[in-house]
C-alpha cells in the first residue's frame, strides 16, 4: 500500500508536468487513480513499470518548458 501511495504521488506529479491534471483541483482525478491502482493489485514489478512512466512524463515536461 506505501508502495502505490508513493507511485500516486508520483504521477500526481508527472500529470501536473504533462498538462493533464490542474495542481489546484487534483481532487476528483487522483482518488479515481488510486481506486484503479489499489484494484489492479500491482506487484512491485509492476510499480516499478508505471514509476518509470511517471518519470519520463516529469522529463517530458521539464523538456516542453525549455
């Protein structure tokens, strides 16, 4: 559960990057991800996998602001 907390906090992060989540209304989205995640039963693997994704997405952005 800390793990996917963490992975949560992470793409909250990389959506706000990205364009798609607005930092100041992050209320309806992130507890929909969280329903979704914590259903899926991720293994760490799988955590790993979808922490990477939210990795290149704060990369991406990073990139567009240049």
């Amino acid at each position: 559960a800390a793990q996917v907390a963490a992975m949560l906090a992470h793409w909250q992060q990389a959506l706000v990057a990205v364009g798609f989540l607005d930092p100041a209304a992050p209320k309806k989205l992130m507890p929909r991800l969280a329903q979704l995640f914590n259903r899926a039963r991720l293994r760490p693997e799988e955590i790993h996998i979808l922490r990477g994704v939210a990795k290149a997405m704060l990369e991406a952005g990073e990139r567009v602001k240049r």
